[in-house]
C-alpha cells in the first residue's frame, strides 16, 4: 500500500511542477467540478473560457487522463462502486485541482 501511494506522489510532483513553472495567464475564474457519469465514469465540468488536464486513480489504481475544453467532458473505465480522485492541472492560477468521486 504504502508502494502506491510513493507512484501517486511521484506521479503528481512530476506533472506539477512543470506545470507551475511554466504556465502563465489571467487567474482562472472557477476550477473544474466532478461527478458521477453512468458506469465506470467520471464527469468534470470545465468553466467557460478556460482548459484543464486531469489524470485520476480508482480505488483499484486504475490510471485515466483526458484534457478538457470549456464543457462537460468525461474520464472513463473505472471500477463499478470505486471511489476516484482526480487530479487536475491548467494554464491559469490557480494551476490545480483535486477532488474526489465515487462512480457508479
């Protein structure tokens, strides 16, 4: 277990960093927001005008990654009754967002 979470922390300093680093703008105006899609899925909502990229863990350390546009986007082939936490990164401070979801 503890084995995990070490992969989950590299995982993250690693997309992270760079990201603060190098990303530049205008403040984002909200972060994105998650919920439960039908089976397996994971729903972010992007605000207007703004991108993120999110990589995410279930509870059987399955790994996903999408980036997202303004809208609704999705993350798919979790396990059934899992609980996700996700990991998001844009180019607008406040950089980052996490959260976390139980799917269906």
């Amino acid at each position: 277990m503890k084995n995990k979470f070490a992969v989950r922390s590299a995982v993250v300093a690693a997309v992270i960093a760079p990201t603060l680093v190098f990303a530049g703008g205008t403040p984002a105006t909200a972060a994105p927001t998650l919920s439960a899609g039908i089976s397996g899925q994971v729903k972010v909502d992007v605000p207007t005008g703004e991108s993120w990229t999110c990589f995410a863990f279930d509870s059987n350390f399955t790994f996903k990654t999408g980036a997202f546009a303004a809208g609704l986007g999705t993350l798919d082939g979790f396990a059934k009754g899992s609980n996700v936490t996700a990991f998001c990164f844009g180019n607008m401070a406040p950089f980052f967002f996490s959260g976390s979801v139980k799917v269906t």
